[in-house]
C-alpha cells in the first residue's frame, strides 16, 4: 500500500497503463512538457517520449476526433479534456460519433476511447470551471461514465477504462484532487465498473453519491449519527453502468433514500435514481426520496459555497425524511 | 482559378502520372455501374422501394479516379455520397443494397439510412450524417498508422460544405502539426444542399485553405480522371514518405438532388444544371476511350444493358432478404450487453409473447 492523493493515483493508472501497453497513449492540452494543468500527466512525456504523450493544439473536437481515428486503428488512446467545462466543442464527435460507432457500424467499428476530464465546483471556478454536466453523457447511449471518489477507485477504475474495449468519460473531482490521502494497493488491483461501494453501513436511510459528494456525505452521516440516525452511505463509482442492484437494496435495507449531486437538479442523475427506485423500491420506501444537489442556475463565482451541496444540507434533507415517516 | 501562392494553389493536375491505361475500361464500367445504380435508385425511392437515397452523379471521375490512386491497405473516411469509391474498393453491388434496404444481411444491421455504408474488409470507415467528423477522425488514425509504421495513408471525403465545419480546421490544423498521412479529399460539387460554392466562403478556392495550416492544397478539375489520379497519386507519394498532408479539391457538379428528399428548382436553373451536364465526366471518358479505340458504341450498350439488368436483379435479390431480427436492436452498443439492455431486451421479448398470444 502506497498513500497517495487522487491526482497522484491518476498520475500512477497512466504510468502502469503505458508502461503495460505500448498502444495506449495520451493526448490532450498542456499534457506532455508541462505534466497536465492539474499535474495529473505529471512525467508521462519523460518516460514515454512526444509520440505517445500528445500536446495538442487547441482544439477539443480535434483531440477526440483525433483520439477516436487512433481507436478505430487500434490503438489506446486516453485523451484529457482540461475542463468539462469546455468539453462542448468535442460533443458532437463524443456524442455523434465515439458513442456511436460501434452501433452504427454493425460492431465492425469499436471505437474505445478513454476521455478523462476533471469536473465539478469547490476550486472557486466560477462558471467554466466548475460545472458537473454528467447526465449530458449518461444520457447517450454507449458510453459509460464512471467517477472515483478515492484514490485507489481513481486508479483502479482508470485501469479498468483504458482496459476496456467501450468509450469512458471517466470523471476526476478535481475539488478532491488533493484534498485527502488514501492508500493505494501495490498490486494491479482494478475496480470493477457497475459495482458502487458501500462507504459506511447504516439502517435508517440511504445516502446515494459520487465524486466530491462523497466526502461531504460521510461528514453528514457523522452528525446524523450524533442524532441517533444511522445513515447508510453508498458511492455509486460508476453512472453508466449504473449498480442498479446496490441502490435497490440499500433502499430495501433503509426504507429511506437522499441522492447527493453537485449537478443541477433537473434531469440530473438524481431523477434517474428517484425514478428506479419508484419502479423497483416503491414497497420499501418508507418516505418520499430527496434530493441534495446544486440548483437550477449556472454555476456561480462568488457564492459557489451556496449552489454547492454540503453536508448540512445533507443533514437537513435527511432528517425530515427520517420525520417524515 | 487561382495560381499564385507558393503553397502549390495550382488549377493544373500535379505532374504526375495519368490513369493507368490498361485500367481505363474497368474505371469506365465502374463509373457507368454507378450512374446505373444512382438512376435505379432514385426510382426505386420514388416507388417506396428504399426510404431515401443520396446520388452521387457527376461525381463518379472524382470518385474512381481517387479511389485508384490509393491501395487495398489505405483507409477511407467517406461522407455519405462516396458509393462509387465503395464500388471501385471491391464493395460487391449486393451488399450496399442490402445496407439501402436494412436487411437482414446489411452488414451494418440496419442501424443507419440508405448510403451510410462501412465495409471493414475493404477498409471503408462507417460514415455518419454529421458534417466533417470523419476529417479529424481521418488524421487520428493515419497519425496511428504513422506509430505503428505501417505504409499506409488515410484519405477523407468531404464535400465542400464541410470545409465550413469544425473538424476541418482542427482535422487540417492536426495533420499539419503531426504532419500526419493523411490526404483531404474535398469533392467541390458546388452545392451544400441549398447553398452555392460562393455562399460557403469568401475564399476563391477551397484548396487554398489548407495553405493557411502550412498543408498544400491543389485544385484539380474532378471530371478529369488523369487528373484526379495524378493528384491523390501525388499525395500519397508525398504522405508515405513523411512529408505530410495533402488537401486536394476536385472541382465537380451534383447533377441530382442533395437527396431524394430534396427539390433542387427551389434554388438553382435548369440552365445551370444543363451546363454542368455538358462537362459529364461519363461521356468524357467515353469519348477518350472511343477516341483511343479502347471501346466501340456497341460495347457501350452492352455495358449500359448489362448494368441495368444486373442492378435491377441485385436489387430484387437483396429485396427478398428477411428483415433484421428486432432483438439485435440491443447489440453493439457496447462489446457486451449490460445489465440494463438485457433487462430491457428481455422485457421486449416478454412484449413480444404477450402481444402474439404465446405464454
């Protein structure tokens, strides 16, 4: 085991990944001399030279586009988008075309493209550099969003992307990017998607989060229990695929549900995950499922701390489903 | 046209080598199997027999001629119009009327409209509606074939249209940066469905683009079939060799519509058209090969005869292929299904029972 922060285990998932694989590659902007804006490609360029370690120009269709030409060859490429915030001028070639591909081409065409982006508020970002977008791309069919809220997830589920054989976005809550440490197995240990995991047992209600959400729902459920209320709390690690079978039985379990997102609430991840669990939990549920996530307004500079969900209003949310039955 | 930049703006073929001459007759009867298709399938949508069709007619010279200057091994990135680049790739007739028809045996399983064709045996990358994608998706995998130095080039086909798209600036901008192999094939045909050559930019031609990202770009006339050839020829010389792209435009006319959905009176004179249609790249082939003695009137109606007949027979042999199996709806989304299309397709199934009685 090796303590390690989140950037630093992204950092390591793309070292072992290249140093396994000599057709995986990174791309992006800012990637290979300068490490990453983030440092998250940090060394890359030293160890694996200019041919495999990509700056690119600046231009987000033209990294994918790109990335996704690479694929279809063979090779492995991980591209970085610097932001999500500015991950649009790519959506038509993520959304038209990576997501696509092999569907349209009868399966002669997969196109396994690794987009990893940092995402999410809490950095004073303000507007483009903050937003958590996710549920544009869990919306579209063929790509799978995954999201790490620890080191050893960062790296183990990185691994698993680049792996793969199907497009990721896999998601990096730059807000925890350094804020924490955790230990990091020595070994290839990689996190499987479609498989949440259960960050803190308890029987009254269930907290459903991901990314920087996590953290913030722990810290809720330390003063729940304070009040004598024992919330269960689950990281979902990866959206699409969505571990339909974890959200169902925690709730099954509690009886109770609070889904905790940065995103906006409209049609966010949430909504998803209410109305799975009015299909399939209905009988469990004890009281009406709430919600805990940023507000249906851009995001904010100065009063970031305001459309952030925390964990007060967690605890808020979850007492009065906790009263409410 | 334009001659006047040291970025070889030229308006003449490249100096390079004509069409093969032993490969004239074949080019020939590959153009010819195009029109006949095109002209077939434009009355087969009208009969309700295929839901829509693109034609690519008058642009069968810039098709064959390009496609003849590249090898088996290269890759292309077509847009939706480049039938006759599948033909002339070996593509059998059947096969891009079973993908018209989405049957059971299109080998894309009925997933996209008529004229969205991918073969990967013949390396014809599965196009798309969007405009331009292909382009910078083109540059990525020659820059893959460059890393794994294989001796190939990837050529995109685009119209002129998408020399307004996103992809072409970044896709010219990364090739000339990776100095990819990479050839930017750009069939001018003057029209973006509604919109003339002159609309889509201010610049006086569409080659000279590519100057701007430090690419040659030639301006070639796409009738011409030496000239189409030597060009592309060129290009891949200077690509295998590691000097980097190349964007060629081919100047040519749609004599059909955008699609079968389209009504080109609405925005361009019978006049016009008329005019285009005297510089046919079909009857000016004929009239070398004839002039060359390398074919008679009489073979030509042969050829014409034997083309008819045979589209129309491929045509209703592909017509009495089943339909696509409704369960493949759920494959290839992703290499395997997930729990949730298995949950879904087994709800369809349930659907299915239900509606035909059965438990």
């Amino acid at each position: 085991m090796t303590e390690m922060n989140l950037v630093q285990a992204v950092n390591r998932a793309l070292h072992e990944a290249m140093r396994k694989d000599p057709d995986v590659l990174v791309l992006g902007e800012d990637v290979g001399v300068n490490g990453g804006v983030f440092r998250a490609t940090d060394g890359l360029f030293k160890e694996f030279g200019g041919e495999r370690v990509i700056d690119t120009p600046l231009s987000e269709t033209g990294i994918i586009g790109t990335a996704i030409g690479m694929a279809l060859y063979g090779l492995k490429p991980v591209a970085e988008i610097q932001f999500l915030d500015f991950i649009y001028p790519a959506f038509d070639q993520i959304v038209s075309e990576l997501a696509k591909f092999r569907y349209r081409s009868g399966g002669q065409y997969p196109a396994h493209v690794v987009i990893r982006s940092p995402y999410g508020g809490g950095i004073k970002g303000g507007l483009y550099h903050s937003q958590s977008t996710e549920a544009y791309f869990c919306h579209t069919a063929g790509l799978q969003v995954v999201v790490p809220s620890t080191p050893a997830d960062a790296r183990g589920l990185l691994r698993t992307a680049i792996d793969g054989e199907d497009p990721v976005l896999f998601l990096e809550p730059k807000r925890i990017y350094r804020s924490m440490t955790g230990e990091v197995p020595e070994d290839d240990v990689r996190v499987p998607f479609g498989k949440a995991r259960v960050v803190r047992e308890g029987s009254d209600l269930s907290l459903f989060a991901y990314g920087a959400m996590v953290p913030q729902s722990v810290e809720a459920a330390e003063v729940l229990e304070k009040d004598g209320i024992s919330a269960e709390v689950i990281d979902l690690r990866s959206l699409v695929p969505l571990d339909e079978a974890a959200v169902i039985s925690s709730v099954e379990k509690t009886g109770r549900a609070v889904i905790v997102h940065e995103a906006a609430r409209f049609c966010g991840l949430g909504a998803e995950l209410a109305a799975l669990l009015a299909e399939k939990a209905f009988y469990s549920l004890k009281a009406p499922v709430a919600r805990v996530t940023g507000f249906d307004t851009p995001f904010p500079y100065a009063l970031e701390n305001v459309y952030l969900p925390n964990a007060e209003r967690i605890v808020q949310a979850s007492r009065a489903t906790v009263r409410a039955a | 046209m334009v001659d006047s930049s040291s970025l070889s703006i030229s308006s003449t073929p490249l100096a390079g080598e004509p069409f093969p001459r032993d490969a004239l007759v074949g080019a020939y009867q590959t153009m010819v199997l195009a029109r006949g298709t095109d002209e077939r399938c434009l009355s087969l949508q009208r009969q309700g027999r295929i839901g829509f069709y693109a034609p690519l007619m008058g642009q069968e010279a810039a098709q064959v001629g390009a496609s003849h200057a590249i090898t088996a091994e290269d890759w292309v990135f077509p847009a939706y119009r480049e039938l006759a680049v599948a033909l002339a790739r070996g593509v059998p007739l059947r096969a891009l009327f079973d993908q018209l028809l989405g049957n059971a045996d299109d080998q894309i399983k009925g997933r996209q409209m008529p004229n969205h064709f991918g073969f990967r045996s013949a390396n014809f990358v599965v196009a798309s509606s969007p405009i331009g994608t292909q382009i910078t998706q083109a540059v990525g995998a020659a820059m893959a074939a460059q890393r794994r130095k294989d001796p190939i080039v990837t050529i995109a086909f685009f119209g002129d249209g998408a020399t307004s798209s996103n992809d072409f600036h970044a896709g010219l901008n990364f090739a000339g940066v990776f100095r990819a192999p990479t050839i930017f094939f750009c069939q001018n045909n003057q029209w973006a469905i509604s919109l003339p050559r002159e609309r889509q930019t201010r610049s006086a031609t569409l080659a000279e683009k590519a100057g701007a990202y430090g690419i040659p770009g030639v301006v070639v006339d796409g009738n011409d079939l030496d000239a189409v050839f030597g060009a592309v020829r060129a290009a891949r010389a200077r690509a295998i060799s590691g000097e980097g792209p190349t964007m060629i435009e081919a100047e040519v006319y749609r004599f059909g519509p955008h699609s079968t959905s389209d009504d080109p009176k609405r925005y361009r004179s019978d006049h016009e058209v008329a005019a285009a249609k005297e510089r046919d790249p079909i009857a000016r082939l004929k009239a070398r090969l004839l002039d060359q003695g390398l074919w008679s009137e009489e073979s030509d109606r042969a050829l014409w005869d034997e083309v008819r007949h045979r589209v129309m027979e491929t045509f209703e042999a592909a017509e009495k292929v089943s339909p696509m199996d409704p369960r493949t709806i759920f494959d290839d989304v992703f290499a395997r299904l997930t729990l949730r299309l298995e949950e879904e397709r087994a709800a369809y199934e349930g659907s299915l029972r239900e509606s035909s009685g059965r438990p």
